[in-house]
C-alpha cells in the first residue's frame, strides 16, 4: 500500500517544535518570520519580542553586522553558508557571553514579506571555552621558558594569561625554597596587567596573612577556587592589605601552588573581575598551567644557583691582585656575566719579563670555571718553567685534550682558546703567540695601531702536538697592549661576535678607546666597556698593559770566555757593580752565586759565556748564559765529595733560581730578595768551604 506523503505543514511544525538547535525564518529584509525556542537566549524573551523583528533588535551583543552581512551573501549567492561563529551576550541574559555557530540556507522563491533564508543557531559555547582554555595552555608552553631568567619566565607566565584567561594575574615566590612555607616570605616575581593588592609591588618580599587560601594552597599544595565577596571570612585577616581586591571588583580567583619534588616554589594567582567567574575545568587548566610554569621556573631557579655558584668560582680562581712590575702597569676589566670561562693572568718571569694571558674556556657553569681553573694552574706551571711561548701553548693544548677526555670522556673538540704576550722590558721585545683567540692589540705611543700579524693556531684541546707559530715585534716604552675575549665584541647593536682574526677588535672600535694612550688604565678599561657595550650574560675580560724599558743604569752586563781564570774577575766586576748600586751587603752572597754559575758554565758549556746583573724593585738578579743546550740537575752530594754542590748552593743562597732555554742558548738565574730578605750567605753551608772557591 502506497502511504501519502506527509503534510508539508506537519514537517515543518514537527521541525520546529523538536529540533535541539535553534532554528530562525528570515524574510528578505532579515526580519523574523518563526522560530523555535531551542536557540540559547531567546528562551527567556518573549514571542512579541522576537516576531518581526531583527535579530539585532532582539539580541543587539551578537554582533549583528556579521549576521547581516552572512546572511545576504546566502540570499545573493543562493548558497548556503555554514558554520561561522558568532560570540555576544546572551539576549536573555547579558552577563553571560555565549559563543554560536550559525549556518544560513537560502529559500527558493523568496519576495517582499515571504521567507528568504533559514538560520540554524547551534550553541558552542562549553566546547568553545574548553578551546579557549586549551589555546590558553598551548600559548603558556609556548611561550613560557624561553629564558632561564626567573623574573622574565614568570612575567611570561602572567602574560600568557591575562587577559584571555584571567583579568589578573600574579606569581610570587617563597625566598627559601624548602623551608616551611607558613611565615614564609613571598616575592612578588610578576604581576599583570594592573595592581589587584596593595602593597605587593614586584620585588617586594613579605609574607602572606594566615590563614587564607594563599597559605593553605601552600600548607596542602592543593590549587583551591576561591569566590570573593566582601564577606569571606579569610579578607578579614588583612582588611586593609585585601580592601584592593573587592574595590577592583574581583569576584572570583585561582591560588595553584608551584611545586617541584623538594617542596613549593611558590604561588601563581588568577583574579577575574569583567570576566565570568572562574568554573571546574578553568581549576583543572589552572593546575596543569602551574606545573608547566613551575617546571620553568624550577630551571631557572637551579641555573642561577649554578650561576652564583660558578661566578664565585670563578671570581676566587681569577687573580686577586695583579703584582707590580718593572716590565709593564697593568690593569684589566673582567665581566662574568655569563659565569662562562673567561680567564686572564698576568705572571713575572725571570729576568724581569712578564707573561700577559687571556683564555676562554668552551662552555658555562660550574664545570668550565673548573676546567679553567686547571688550566689557568697549568699555564702557570709551564709559564714558571720558562718554556719558549710556542712550547708552552703545545704543552697546554696536551693538558686541555687530558682534561677533556678525563671530564667529558673523549679528547675530541675544543676546549678554550688562549693568546699569550711575553715581554721583555731589557730588550723591549715582545713574543706573541694564540691558539684559537682573538689576536693582542697594539697601540704605539703616539696612539698609532701597530699591525702584527699572530698566526692564529688551532684552538686547545685537541692535542697531538699541534704547532703554534709565534710573532715577535720590539715595543716602544709607553706602548700599550690589549688582550681580550670574544665577549667583549657581543654588542648590542650587531649581536655579533669577533671572530678571531686580527682585525676583529679593531673592527669594534677598541683600537680607537686605546689611542688616548696616556689615560690611566682603570679609565682605559671602563672606556672600552661603554664603547663596545657588550650585552649583559656574555663574559667579557679586558687586560691592558702599558710597557716599559728596564733603566740602563739597572743593568749590568758582562762577555767573558770560557776559561776557569775568568771566575774571579766575574767576582770582581759584580763587586764593583754592586757597590756602584749601594748593595755592598748583597756582595758576598752574589759573589757565591756567581761562582758558582760561571764555573757550572765553564766546566759544562760551550763558548763565550755572558754574565749579567739587574737591580730590581728590591731584588738582585744575576744570570749566566752559555751555549749548551744541556740543562743542570740539583742533587745532593755525598760527605766524601769534592763536588756536586754547586746548584745546592745557588738554591740556599736564592729566593729563586731556575733556568731559561732559547733555540740558541740556555741561561741559569739567581734571584736574591734585598734589604731584610736577605738570604745568610752561611746558612745551611756547614759543609762547603768558601775560601775554596776558584779565585784569580
């Protein structure tokens, strides 16, 4: 049996009495022509209000404009157009913002007064907020953490949320983390977008009233949703320090603790004030909010305690005061800024020259200030040996492949760049030599560059005995030297680094800071500082030395052959010499030394030999050099004999002795310290007797 087909009238009534979505017949000229009361906010209005009129008159927050205008392009077009949102106040009822997906269906047959269009009204409004909520915890992952600064991670927390999330928000932070938290002092870390309390300005460190829902989410760790109304019990614990939140007309708030595994870190709070108030699932995002924020923080509380912790290390393994000198004045700016491992030394040498080093180590934290702390120890032990400057940056880069296959486990890659000045103010010469590191900078002067080619090495840690070439060039007195690290180039106006080559400090302007050449260093230094304006958590050292030339009156220099007669005519010259400087009482102890050395340099060396005298800000230095390459050995001789202690003696007579080797030569050196240090020529000798020393 064929069934009839049903009432066009009777689908329509059944459509409109039963369909869940809102559903509006529009005419052409967008007046409501029926509707049925599914539609979320029209339920509350009534039927008078609704019938004949546009939809911004009875609902004028649903942005009418977008109404219009989508639904004339269904008329026009006579297509439909689906699925736009549309968000405004519910007509019913105002406070609440609703957000409706609204799809429009052009009709057929459509003229003045008939039905032109179907609107089809869907409520988004809690699948909405739940996007909402989950795009506000995407923007806090994404842009939260993208420094280890606390501070600026907690100001990109507050942010992230205000005002999309909450109205307000603020973190603040407990001093001691790990301490009990009642009592406990918070620090106001970040507030957004204005002031909800009074008297919590950020940096401000005091502790919250007890008891509130600030102290109980950090007793129980537990976030709470907190309504305000002026007559909650908890603002009565502090009327006047709460009053802001209820004259700012706060209705609702979120306190979530920020925890880690050792305990709180502190509190991030959510203030709502035009907002509506905060629900369930808004606590559930604030929670997962909080512990990505804590994480962060978490980050950045550990790296500026690494950070402390490597800047004290490193300030206490830098030197504490750099020595006086006769070479060079010298004077440096160092900036740990990133607690990297920058390092600068500055070490006497025999023969009144002085090693000036900057080194950079690879890496931040504690672990490159130890590595530079090694380092810096072994530069220093292979610097006092007197090794050639070339011989000494090959031991170094041995030392810098053991230290990094004993740290890292391997030997492979880098591990700081150096550059080293030996200079020597007798001959005013200066050797330079780098592995890795911007070349020294050369001010004559007059304040003219002087260009010295330094090939640049290889950087340190590689080992295998790499070769670092040396550049010597002889300095005027009053020429300054500059070495630094790369730090110093990090400007803010470039961002960019030096790199390495000899132009790559003067192409920042440091050459012109130094061509005031007769400013003091301390002026020079800070000079260089605001010229180049490295950026802040970039580490920066400066060293500067102004070089000088040993006074001739100072030095004493003799030739003599190698012949056993010669030994006490050195003994007279330097009497002679001594008593010229007023250092009669030196005479007997120096005459020993003397004998001693021009003697080992007769029996075991080859040629001429030379023996020279320099009187020195309170010391006496007296060196023998001859042209055997061979280097003595202190050994302690046997009762029975006759020889043996020579080097003994020179080592009793001495505050210090050593021996220098050059390609050509070897040179054995005294130094005696003057005035009342110095040495009893008869202390410790019981056994060797001095009228026995060759004498003419």
């Amino acid at each position: 049996m064929t069934g009839e087909a049903p009432d066009d009238a009777a689908v329509l009534e059944a459509l409109f009495g039963n369909s869940p979505q809102g559903l509006f017949v529009l005419d052409d000229e967008l007046r409501v022509l029926r509707y049925n009361r599914a539609g979320r906010g029209v339920s509350g209005l009534s039927e008078e209000g609704v019938l004949g009129s546009r939809v911004e008159e009875f609902a004028p927050g649903l942005e009418p404009e977008s109404v219009q205008k989508l639904a004339r392009e269904a008329i026009a077009t006579g297509m439909p157009v689906r699925k736009r949102l549309i968000r405004g106040p519910s007509p019913s009822d105002p406070d609440q913002t609703l957000t409706l997906e609204m799809s429009f269906f052009p009709l057929a047959g459509a003229g003045q007064g008939r039905p032109a269009v179907v609107t089809v009204v869907e409520d988004m409004t809690a699948q909405q907020a739940d996007t909402d909520r989950l795009a506000v915890l995407s923007a806090v992952h994404a842009s939260v953490g993208s420094t280890l600064d606390t501070p600026a991670t907690a100001g990109e927390l507050v942010q992230a949320l205000v005002p999309g999330f909450a109205d307000a928000a603020a973190v603040d932070l407990l001093e001691d983390v790990g301490a009990p938290p009642v009592n406990s002092p918070l620090r106001r870390a970040a507030f957004a977008p204005r002031r909800a309390e009074r008297g919590r300005e950020e940096g401000v460190s005091r502790p919250f009233p007890f008891p509130t829902p600030y102290t109980q989410a950090l007793n129980d760790l537990r976030a709470r949703l907190v309504p305000v109304s002026s007559g909650a019990e908890w603002l009565a614990t502090s009327p006047e320090g709460f009053a802001p939140l209820i004259e700012a007309g706060v209705h609702s708030m979120i306190v979530a603790p920020l925890t880690t595994g050792e305990g709180p870190l502190g509190l991030l709070t959510l203030y709502r004030t035009g907002l509506k108030p905060f629900e369930d699932a808004d606590l559930d995002i604030a929670r997962q909010i909080a512990a990505t924020a804590a994480a962060h923080l978490d980050n950045a509380r550990r790296y500026r305690r690494e950070h402390e912790a490597a800047t004290a290390l490193h300030r206490r393994l830098q030197p504490n005061a750099l020595p006086d000198l006769s070479a060079v004045d010298a004077d440096y700016v160092y900036l740990p800024e990133g607690a990297g491992g920058g390092w600068f030394d500055v070490i006497p040498l025999s023969g009144t020259r002085v090693a000036l080093v900057v080194g950079d180590v690879a890496g931040h934290g504690v672990e490159a200030a130890a590595t530079m702390g090694q380092l810096r120890i072994a530069l220093r032990t292979l610097t006092l040996q007197d090794l050639e400057t070339d011989e000494l940056l090959t031991h170094l880069d041995e030392v810098a492949a053991h230290v990094a296959a004993t740290s890292r486990g391997d030997a492979g890659g880098p591990v700081a760049t150096c550059a080293i000045s030996v200079y020597d103010p007798v001959i005013r010469r200066c050797t330079m030599v780098r592995a890795g590191h911007p070349a020294p900078v050369v001010v004559e002067p007059d304040g003219t560059p002087l260009t010295v080619h330094v090939p640049e090495g290889p950087a340190l840690g590689e080992g295998g005995g790499r070769v670092f070439t040396p550049a010597v060039v002889e300095l005027a007195p009053g020429s300054l030297l500059a070495h630094c690290t790369t730090g110093l180039f990090v400007r803010r106006d470039r961002g960019d680094r030096g790199d390495g080559q000899d132009g790559g400090a003067r192409d920042t302007g440091l050459e012109h800071v130094l061509a005031a050449t007769t400013r003091p260093l301390r002026e020079l230094c800070d000079a260089a500082v605001y010229r180049m304006a490295p950026v802040r958590g970039h580490d920066a050292v400066l060293l500067l030395a102004r070089t000088h030339a040993l006074r001739p009156e100072r030095l004493a220099v003799w030739t003599l052959p190698a012949d056993a007669s010669v030994v006490g005519t050195a003994r007279r010259l330097a009497e002679r010499q001594l008593a010229a400087w007023d250092l009669a009482d030196a005479a007997h102890t120096t005459e020993l030394i003397i004998s001693e050395l021009v003697t080992n340099a007769i029996r075991h060396g080859e040629g001429p030999i030379q023996l020279r005298l320099i009187h020195d800000r309170g010391r006496l230095l007296t060196e023998v050099t001859d042209t055997s390459s061979a280097s003595p050995h202190l050994r302690h001789a046997r009762d029975s004999d006759e020889g043996g202690r020579g080097l003994y003696i020179v080592m009793r007579l001495s505050l210090r002795w050593g021996v220098r080797h050059s390609r050509e030569d070897k040179t054995i050196w005294s130094e005696q310290e003057l005035g009342g240090g110095t040495v009893d020529a008869s202390a410790g000798l019981e056994a060797f007797d001095v009228d026995a020393v060759p004498a003419l």
